[in-house]
C-alpha cells in the first residue's frame, strides 16, 4: 500500500539509479555517435528529454496518491502525493534548465517562447509552485491532505489542456520558432542511449521518493514516540 | 423530512436556495459588484495609457482579456468572505445536502456577477478601443462558466488558509493561462471556432474535476 | 450514540485532545467543562463531523440530518433577516411545514417580531437565540452545544433552561458549559478537559 521499502531494497534502488545515470552519461557522452547534423550539444537530449519524462511521471504519480488518498480518505498517502509532486518539481526545474542550456547553445537565446515543451513547463512550474504555497499556508492536518490532493488532481489535468494551449496560443502570437537541424529518426545505438538515460532519471526520481519517504516517515515516528512519552 | 419526488429535484431545490441566498446577499452588500465594474473600467483606462504608439488593435483585445481575468479575481476573492468571517460555510456543510451544491450555487453567482462586469466592461472596450465580436462574445461567456468553476473551488480552498487574498491569485493564474488563450484566440484569430471549442473543453473538463472534488475541499 | 476512543486532535504541532475516551449513550446527556483552549469546541465540531480526528476512532450514530450544532458564532448571515436565514436552513434540511416551524420557533425564542430584520441589526444575545432556532429547525436528535448561555440575558438564559430541560427528556445532548451547576441535576455524565 505504501511507497516504502525495506532498507536494503532502497539501497539497491539508489545502487540501480547511480548505474543507470552513470552509464546513460558515459553512453550519451563517449560512445553513441555524434549527430551528424546538430553535433556535440545534441546530446543534451539524453538529459533534458529523460529528466522532462521523470518530471512527467513524478506528478503523474502524486496525482495517483493524490486519487487513493480521496478515494480511501486515508491520509498516509498524504506524505507520498508531495514527495512526488516535490520531486516533480526539481526535475522540473532541471529540465527548464537543460532546455535553457539547449536553446542557447542551439540558437544563442536562454528563452524561447517557440519551444512548447518549454512554455508548458513553465506554466506546470508556476502551478506546483502554488502547490506549495497551499500547503505552507494551510494548518498540517485533514483538510490540507485533502485540498492539496484535489490539487494535484488539477495540476495532472492541467498538462494537456496546458499543451493544447499552447499549441493554439501559437497562431496568434507568432513566436519566433527556431528550427534544429534534427536528424529526425533515432538510429538503434541513439534509442538505446536514451532508453539507458530514461531508466536512469525514472531510477533517481524512485530512489529519491523513496529515500525522502522514508526519512520524513521516521520524523512523523519519532514525534508520536516523543509525545508518548510526554 | 419530505422525500423527494425524483434524487435530481432535491438537488435542484438545494442549488436554488443557496444560488438566492449568494444573490440576495451581494445585492444587500453591494459591495463586489460596483468594485468590480469600476475595476474594469479603470483598467481598461490604464490599458490605453499603457500600450505604445503602433500598437495593433489586437493588442487591445489581448488587454481586454486580462483585464476581464483579473476582474473576475477580484469577485472571487469575495466569493466566500461572508462565509470564511462568519465560519459560515460550517453551516452549510452540516446540512444534509450535497457539498457539490454549494460549489454549483457559488460558481452559478459568479457566473452572474462575471456577465454583469462584462455587460459594462464590452460597451466601455468597444468605445476606448475596438468594437466587440460575436466569436468574442461567445468567448467570454464560456470563459465566465470557466472561471466560476474553477475560481470557486480555488477560492474555498483560500477559506481556510492563513493567506487568503494572497492565495487565490497564486493558486488561479496558472489555471487561467489557457482560459486565456482560448479567450483571445476567440476574438483574435481567423478561426474563432477551434478556440470556442477548446473553452468549451476546457469548461466541461474542470467543471466535472471541480464539481466532483468540492466535497474534500470543505470537509474532512 | 457516541463513542471515542483514543481520540486525538492535533492543530499543526498543538494538541489540543489527546487520548480521550469516553460514552455518550442514546438520551444521554453530557456535560463538558474546561478552561479556554482545552478543546471543547473542536470536540463538539468533532462530533458534528466538521473536523476529522487526526487520531483514534470517534463513532458517532447519527445522520447529518439529525445533529443539531450551536457553535460559537451563531452560523447565520448577517445581511439576511431571522426569517430568510431560517427559510434557507429549512430548506437545506427539507423540512416539512417549514413556515409554521420557523413561526413557532421564533416565537419560542421570543424573535418573532423582529423577523424581518436583519441579523447585523441584532444584539449578541438575539443572535444567539437565532441559532438556537436554527439548530433546533430540523428536530434533531443530537444535540450540540458549544457554551449555549453565552451572551444571553437574564430571559434569555431562562428560555434556555426550559428548553434544555424540555430537549433532555428525549434527545441527546452534548452541552460545553462554564457554569455546569446550572446543568448539574440533567446531567447523565460529566466529563473535564484540562
């Protein structure tokens, strides 16, 4: 029912994260050929894509707990649907970032407003932030799960009327899109790289959830045992 | 207790005793509404003082847009103040009716307070600016059904926080961002069609998730 | 009617009940003491169903049609009248016969002539017995009361006497009090919260 392991399956979740990571990396960096069109910084792909998917599938999941938590009215899902979505926001982060990075060193912009998977992660970016704002300014209990759960069923839902937004907002604003030279097919030894690189991010997002899961689980542990002995 | 003829009918009767009483209650305070015309106008003001020289007239309908957006900010905040002073919505949720009720009769009042801002808003944008079209019309009423559905829930939730005002503006712009693009696309764009259809969308998609998930934001 | 066990509520870090148990059985009446903050009123907003335990088990027997809340604002609006505001609670509780209930009410509470007012317009002790119209609209069975004698007047707190000796007989009452010897011979049960 929960998302917690026992301690030596967490450990070997965070052994499989850092193997993946690390050899996606070594894969994305010395072995897969270059890209004959875009060259060196095509490979960003292998990270800004993988951490855009794990972002993707962190607020899926918290929107997932989000739902049981409704549905069972069991607030232990409460701690897993905010770990997700906290986790979804970091690798968030990560991927404007990594798509920063690309723009600039694609076309010479840290911004364009062309990139749709860009805008859209802004605008989820804005929506988890407010998230947070809820649940700081709203007493930890009942309510707060419940509201911050009906959130996270928002935000969820929020990702493709976003993107449908987008798309359509870009017939009248125009933006100055930017083409890559993409070599459009990936070749088997490039799927392969990203295949390696995705298990990587999805590793890292399981092991931290987890990881934090655990801790913050502990604390929640601690203070009852305190107040019993008070 | 009296049984209900048919289950829909007590619902019905649940909706229109507490859409009279948000009616009856902003007609008495006659504070939100007036707020909110002179909001608009005054914005619609600044917009003009605001936009360069050269800009094009559908700038001036982007302008409208946010306008109308952050006007229907400002009633939301006022959704639920009686409610939130007087603990009032504990009140309602004791009653043996369905919570979603209260959301429909809420979001139904807003919906009104929204069309009669706009009913002022359009007559003074067509004279500053430019004049209105029908697709912009049809625009604004579904974006109206939009915004009650979401911006009531969103504004229950802000009852029971600490930061109220400062919430329900965080918690709506993100969830107003594509109300807005239809919304414009709608009175800009040469097919207003797909943009009417994506509110629509939109109306019908939030209007269920909000309906459906009222009950966990007033109760425990 | 209703039973705690191991009942707990916490607010953000406080807790303001902890590991309460106890009975209230069907025609019970119960009478809760305290000082201010040791958490009478959100036991009482516990048992109407308004807030969830954070832990422990609380049952309680009855439908939402059948408590009866005095909280401690009066939960009517201020900028309707007596009568409108009870009109609504009428109809949200689907009463039958409603206009003759809230007339007889009123008049009971003796707010009958200022029926078309508006509640802003009331004194504390008015607006109180208003929500005893209200809370005893739908003839419920369980009966809540937060502090029923606050702000009331000398008539006032009499009608209260009555009606609390009157509502003993048959229903179920959970009352907060600060003056529990004025409920001392109707109660079944007493319970203090530090």
């Amino acid at each position: 029912m929960t998302s917690s392991l026992r301690s030596n399956q967490a450990v070997l979740l965070a052994a499989a994260a850092f193997a993946l990571l690390l050899g996606g990396l070594a894969l994305a960096f010395y072995w897969v050929p270059q890209a004959p069109l875009e060259g060196f910084r095509q490979r960003i792909f292998y990270i800004h894509v993988p951490v855009a998917l794990t972002a993707y599938a962190c607020f899926g999941w918290g929107a997932w707990k989000a739902l049981r938590l409704l549905w069972k009215r069991d607030r232990r899902y409460d701690l897993e649907s905010y770990t997700a979505v906290h986790i979804g926001v970091i690798f968030g982060i990560l991927t404007l970032v990594t798509g920063s990075i690309w723009a600039r060193t694609s076309w010479g912009v840290w911004w364009s407003w062309g990139e749709r998977q860009l805008v859209l992660f802004l605008v989820l970016f804005l929506f988890y932030c407010a998230y947070f704002m809820l649940r700081y300014s709203v007493e930890p209990g009942p309510r707060r799960a419940q509201m911050s759960a009906v959130y996270a069923l928002f935000g969820v839902v929020l990702i493709p009327i976003s993107f449908l937004a987008i798309r359509l907002a870009e017939n009248f604003i125009h933006p100055v899109v930017f083409s890559r030279d993409v070599d459009e097919n990936l070749t088997g030894s490039q799927a392969a790289t990203f295949g390696v690189c995705l298990a990587g991010t999805l590793a890292l997002a399981a092991a931290l959830h987890v990881n934090e899961l655990r801790g913050k689980r502990l604390d929640e542990r601690l203070r009852e045992l305190r107040e019993a002995l008070a | 207790m009296t049984a209900p003829a048919f289950p829909g009918l007590s619902y019905a009767r649940d909706v229109a005793a507490l859409a009279r009483k948000d009616l009856l209650l902003e007609l008495r305070s006659r504070d939100t509404l007036p707020a909110m015309l002179l909001f608009v106008v005054s914005t619609l003001v600044i917009f003009h003082f605001a936009l360069p020289a050269g800009s094009s007239d559908v700038a001036a309908a982007g302008l409208l847009w946010v306008a109308l957006v952050f006007t229907a900010l400002l009633g939301l905040t006022r959704a639920f103040v009686a409610e939130r002073e007087q603990r009032l919505l504990d009140g309602l949720v004791l009653a043996p009716c369905d919570r979603s009720a209260i959301w429909l009769a809420k979001a139904l009042s807003i919906v009104a307070f929204l069309l009669l801002a706009e009913a002022v808003a359009l007559p003074a944008f067509a004279l500053f600016f430019d004049p209105v079209t029908a697709p912009m019309v049809a625009g604004i009423i579904l974006a109206d059904l939009g915004i009650a559905a979401v911006g009531t829930l969103l504004a229950a939730m802000a009852v029971a926080s600490r930061a109220r005002e400062l919430l329900l503006p965080l918690l709506f712009l993100p969830l107003a961002i594509p109300i807005i693009v239809g919304g414009v696309g709608a009175s800009v764009a040469d097919d207003p069609g797909r943009y009417l259809g994506f509110l629509g969308l939109y109306d019908a998609v939030f209007a269920i998730l909000s309906w459906a998930t009222f009950e966990y934001v007033v109760t425990e | 009617m209703i039973a705690a066990r191991g009942l707990e509520r916490r607010y953000g870090e406080k807790r303001v009940l902890r590991g309460l148990d106890f009975d209230v059985p069907e025609g019970g009446f119960l009478v809760m003491t305290g000082p201010n903050g040791s958490g009478k009123s959100t036991l009482l907003a516990l048992c109407a169903g308004l807030l969830a335990p954070t832990k422990g088990t609380l049952e309680v027997v009855a439908e939402r049609h059948e408590i009866g809340f005095l909280a401690h604002e009066p939960l009517v609006y201020r900028e309707l009248t007596a009568l409108e505001n009870l009109e609504l609670y009428g109809r949200l509780y689907r009463i039958s016969e409603r206009r003759e209930r809230i007339g007889m009410l009123l008049e009971r509470f003796g707010l009958w002539d200022d029926r078309h007012e508006r509640v802003s317009t009331f004194s504390r002790g008015m607006a109180q017995r208003l929500a005893f119209c209200r809370a005893l609209l739908h003839e419920p069975r369980l009966l809540l009361f937060d502090e029923p004698y606050s702000a009331l007047d000398g008539q006032g707190t009499e009608l209260v006497d009555e009606e609390l000796r009157s509502l003993a007989a048959s229903k179920t009452l959970v009352v907060s009090t600060h003056d529990p010897d004025r409920l001392g011979p109707l109660a079944t049960a007493r319970l203090a919260l530090a």
